[in-house]
C-alpha cells in the first residue's frame, strides 16, 4: 500500500494538474500512472522528476528511445525495484520491444551480474589500454575575473 | 583515473563557468571539486546537477544542513561510492560534524545493514499501524476541462 | 508471510519476555512490533540485535534521535527493505518528522542514488583536499608485555 | 592487484589457448583483456564464461550490439564494478559510442538510480494495466509419460 | 503475478520438456519449481540456465552440497531476492539445514553486512599480507602460431 | 588512504589493547589487521565488533568455521568491499579453502547473482510449498504481569 495518498485529478492543485496535463499531452494518453499520482501531493517535487524524466527520456536524442527504455529497464532490474520493472517494461512494449527482445534484454542482465561479481571478485587490475589517459590537472581559478565578470575571450571547453 | 578530463576555469565554456562562480559564491569558496570538473565538459548537465544539488541540499529547509549532510552520505556508504563518502564527510564537517559524532553515524549504517538483511531474510510481514491506510482509488480525469483549460474552481489537493 | 513463527507474550521463553519488556518500557508502549517477535524463537538472538539497537538508536547521544532515524531510513530506502521502510518512517514520525521533512528527506536519497552513480561512472579521481592524511605504519606489537600484563604506563590512543 | 596470476598465451594450457583464439578470432585482435586471462588458470570457468558472453553479446540478435553493451554497461555502473565499467565503455566506443550518446547514458542511469528509490520508498502499489495477466496455473506433470519416454503429439508451448 | 505465463508439462516443447524430465530426475522429484516454469516460454534459455545450475550445484565437487546453497542463499539474502530466499532455503533444508544452523547463517549474513559498511566507509587499505602477490605481466601472445595452429610443445598454466 | 590513523599497540588505550590481545590470543598470531588498528580510535566500537566477531565467527558452532567464512565472503563479494574480499579469503584460506573449492566458490556467487535478477525480472510467484505455513496471530501482551513480574509458570516457546 502507498505510503501516500494517490491523488486524482479533481483533488490536483492547479501546479499538479498542470503537470498530469503535460504528461498526458506528452505519452498521447488520459491515463496518469500511480507514481505521478503519489508524488502529486507535492506539487514542485512533481514537477521536477517529470522535468528530468521529459528531458532525459523522451527529447529527441542521439540514443533511440527503446534504447533509453531498456537502459533504464537494467537498473531497475539491478535494484529490484518491482514497481519500476513492471511499468518500464510496459513502457518498452510501446516502443517495440517483443518476448524476443525481451528474452535478449533478461539474459543480458543477468550475465552482467555475475560478470560483474566474478570480476570484482578476482580484483582483475585494468587494462592500459581501457584507461582514457586524462592528466588530472590540479583546479585553478585563472580566467575568473573580479566579481564574476567573464573575460572577453572565452573557448568553449 | 577520470574518464573525462577535468576542465578548468580557463578551458571552461561560458556555460560552465556561470556554474563554477554560483558554486563558488554559494559555497564561499574558491575552490571546485573534481565532481563537477568532471561534469563540465557538458554544461547543460553541470548545470542540470547543480541546480539539483543547491535545490536540495543547500535551500533552506526543515531538515539541518549537517542531517541532511547525514542522510546522502548513509546512501553513499551503503552504495559504496568512494569519492562521495570522502567529499560529503568533508561537507558534514563543514556542518558541525566531529569524530564522536561521525562514529555515532558509522554504527547507525552499520547496524542498518545488518538490520535490513536480517528483516528481509525472515520475510517479516508488516504490522497493521505500519500501513499508512490510504485506499487506492482508480484514476479519474474527472475535472479536467477540454483542450486542457482548467475548471475555475479548484482546490490544492 | 514470515519465514518464522510471530511469537506472542505468553509463548515466549523468560530470556525472550525479559527483552520485550524491556522494549516495552524503554518505548513507553505495550506494543512489540513483529521483527522482534519473529526474532523471539531465538532469545540469545533478539537480546542481541536488542541490545545493540538500543545502545546505537536510544542512548542519549551527540546525534539527535530524529537524525539518527532518518540515517537508518536512508539506508533501509536504499536497500529497498519494505518493512524497514514503513517501520522506521513510523518511528521517524514519532520522532517529529512531518510530510514536510519527509518529502525533503526523499528528494536527498533520491538525489544521492543519482549522484553516487554519476559519480562511480565518471571514475571520478579524489581530490587532495578530502584525503585525510594519515600515513599508515606498519603494525608493531611494540608496548605488549609478556604473557598480556600491560605495561605501567599506558596513554589513550 | 589481481586475486590470480593473469596467464600469458605460452603459459596457458591447450583449452585455455582455444578460448584465447576464439575471442581474438571473434573480436578480430590480438589482445586479450586481463578478465580471460584472469580466469585462465582455470580452464573449464574460462570457457563457460567466454561461451555465455559470446552466446548473449556477440551472436546476431534483435537487439544491436551497441545497446546490448549499453544494457550490460547501466548494470555495470549500478553494481559500481569499476573494471567492467571502463572496459565495457570501451566496448560500447568500438560499436559506436561517443561522448554525447554517453552523456545520455549516464543521465538515465543516474535517473533511473534516483526514480527507483523514490518508488521504493513511496511503496507505490502497481497500475492494473501493468500487470501481464498470467493466471498461475498449479503445477501438473500431466502429459509426461512413464520412464521418460515423450508423448506422440507435442505442441510448443 | 510473474510476467510470463508458468507453463506446464503438457504445454511444454519437447526441449522444456527435456530440461523438466531432467530437472525431476536429478532433483528425485515429480514437482517442477516455478521458477523454471517461467523460464520455460524460452527453451534455449531455460536449458542454459538448468545446465548452469547442475554443474555448478549439483556436480559432486569439493564444497559439500549444503554449504553451496549456504552461498547461494548469502547472496540471494543481500541481493533481496525474495523468491530465491525461500526456494534456497528450502533446498538448503533437504541437504541438512535445521533451525539452530539457519539463525547461525542469519547471524553472519547480518553481521557481514555490517562489518562490510563499517570497512567501506573507514576506507581501510589493504594488509600487506593480504596482497596475492601476483605481478601482472603485459599480454603477450607468444606462443601463438601462424593461423591457429598450437605450438607443439604446451605446458599446463 | 584510511579516514582514520591506524593505531598501534602502543598508542591503544588500555581497552584497545584488550581487544588487541584478545584478537591475538584468539586466533593465535602476533599480528592486527588494519580493520582492527583502524576502529581502535574508538575502542566501545572496537570492543563491540570484535565481540560480535567472536559470537558469531568463531564461537564453535553448528557451520564449521570454513563454511562460515564462505557465507560472510559471498556477502562481502555481492557488496563488492573490497577490503572484506581480500581478508576473508586470506581467513578462509587458513581454515582449508584451496584453489579448486576458490572456483566453486566463485562459480556459485556468479550464478547466484543472476539468477537472483533473472527471477527478480520475471517476477515469479512463490511456490505454496515454499511458503512455511505460519499463521500471524496479532500481537497480545496477555501473560504479563503488572509491574514486569514473570508469572510462575512459563514455557519455552
């Protein structure tokens, strides 16, 4: 059971709404999945984890969204999050992913743990070659001018 | 080794550096730590981060800055990320933090781990006056208007 | 449903009713909540995990018994332990934690299991400025007399 | 430092130099990263391993290769195993991977760290829609015949 | 309710229903958990994962049957896994598991957790004498010939 | 680098050196490892661990002390703390763990943590025969007496 009441749309305030209209507009649906639903009783909290989710899953990015689907997928998958296996998965449905795909997905998963857990067990020292070969140069503030004013020449770092 | 370099100031878009001065004046520092020189090479998610950051853990709150201090590094320990165990201990510090007082936290997350296995491992089902009581009700959009104008009453649920 | 029997009052053993009454009366309640009665079938166990739960959470201590809940909280969302969470978010409550808190308490674990991953991702190196510098001597067993006497003179270490 | 000697191609036995060439073979190099080499002193895990990876990883699928290292990379991080981190990235770059499509990577997985723990911690009870709809059937050995032997008529299930 | 349906012997392929024969053979048994149930829409994986499981906990081998499900069952406890813990105990109990030695497993799996945080978190560094020793060589395919062929002379690594 | 100096036998109170001694004498060696110098700093905690240590590792038990040792080192493996891995196989190597039962060993932590997700993942309902049939009774306080006297007649439960 929740540990918070799942708000409905007749009880939203106008900040709430707002954000069940957005998400409705977005995923093209009339239906608010019960995670909005328990953080709506705090409106700007709301607001900032639809912000990130909108940004980091559904803008038009280099990675395809079935992709970031399944990224997201494997973590939840990790950290046995029931709630987030079951809704992601329906979520990657909707992006193309079958019980083919799916069976891929699971297998991979799985293997990743216990390669990861055999590796990190045996303490295996990392290749040179998997290095990125980054000095790590101490900070320096040099370039800030007196209070916060930029210098007129700056590249792009 | 870092993965991507640590920029500096002066290697810093003028993005990143609007975010290396507001962390320098919120934190009345002139230092910046290696976390966010490792972000820097793409401002937009320094900036994302930061704001995340300064939102929640620096914006005055119920919670104490030293608590809250407290609670991300519990998380930290108990995910084991080593960088983050170091720099927020040197945060809570900052916040009023001593050695008697740390080792005080030490045996809470200590004694949480412990707990936590030895709960799951007996599948202990929850007592009654643990459930908070809230009945689920199916999702409405009852009250929302067409074309996503907002009804003229509305209360702050 | 447990993996072990609920043991109630009258079925348990005196080792096992000297520890609820002394949970009862350290909490001021007549209530045992189930973890310690499904700890019950082995008293050596519950006085142990009893013992230290009362030496580390209820003593009188430099943290503050809200703030030690919320570290115990934390780690207990982060190992996704059910019934920790409802447990000791009850406790928590009674300890004055209010909605208020408690959303601004969610939003720093949240922030930290985020930030914990970027973090280990970018493999980011630690600052010198957060390592302790303590240089590490070997072991000496220099000052340990013969047999076990201590020596006369002994300074806290 | 590595648990276990790392084994050199002229040290290996004969099955150990046989999973040696498969992977150079598969690969199309001539390197052999630390983990076989690792694992090479005991031949039999070593061939296991690099079969499982090679059947799940390398076997044309549905999925592409680059989002199956992206899926085994999001556990990796999660799991915070810092050899398969830098060593599946690595990976993931030959099969096409750069620094923006990374970046997207890593806000999801840390997203995705942060939306599971807000989840978990909520107890957010799943959406109907989201739930497959298996009625679980008891378990029935009806059809198999005595002494092992398969009915004529078999349907795939 | 598990994601996929649990099928049943008489809707099985002829390969599930070779791994369900083997499984009832090896294990003595009519009954097929529902674990391998719901692997079974996938025959190739079911068959995998049944032909790992065999080999690594059923083939006599030099840890005694009981203590590898004691293994098995430590981490499926840390990792929360809440089907494994019951399954696993359960077949740790047919090998000889009984009360008095499962509170003692409870113990330790409890007390590792603790122990582990309390050294993460101290970021202890590691005894010299608890280094392997082991000096890591680069790689070095010498030995290898022409085309695949094996060099006449091999020694066992 | 430890967050705390590793303190010697000669700089450790005269409560530290208790525990120093005690460690020796219990496990017949001269030598303290570093977990110990480094909780010396606070010899109640000091104190405290190593009795739990003791109880729960060494104490002569149902599990003979190698199995004890595999149970506490797939823990340490599953957390990934890096420090417990190396001690506990140093530890366990001394009560007999060799080479060949090393693989076993790290074969079945493997396979346990994929299995785990694999069975997470699909979300598999438990088996009734898996569930162990006890029935929670509420709590009652009846058989109590006032003013915490036992009543004359009580049974083991």
């Amino acid at each position: 059971m929740a540990q918070v009441k799942l708000v409905n749309y007749d009880e939203a305030s106008s900040e709430a709404r707002a954000v069940f209209d957005d998400i409705m507009q977005t995923r093209s649906t009339d239906y608010i999945n019960n995670i909005w639903r328990a953080l709506a009783s705090n409106p700007p909290v709301l607001k900032r984890f639809w912000t990130q989710m909108k940004e980091v899953m559904v803008k038009p990015s280099r990675l395809d969204p079935l992709t970031k689907e399944l990224i997201y997928l494997a973590v939840s998958v990790t950290n046995n999050c029931d709630y987030c296996i079951n809704s992601h998965t329906f979520a990657a449905r909707k992006h193309g992913l079958d019980d083919e795909m799916l069976t891929e997905f699971n297998e991979i998963v799985a293997l990743a743990n216990a390669g990861n857990r055999l590796t990190m067990r045996l303490q295996v020292e990392l290749d040179e070659r998997f290095k990125p070969g980054h000095v790590a140069e101490p900070w320096s503030a040099k370039g800030k001018s007196a209070a916060g004013q930029k210098p007129k020449s700056s590249r792009k770092g």
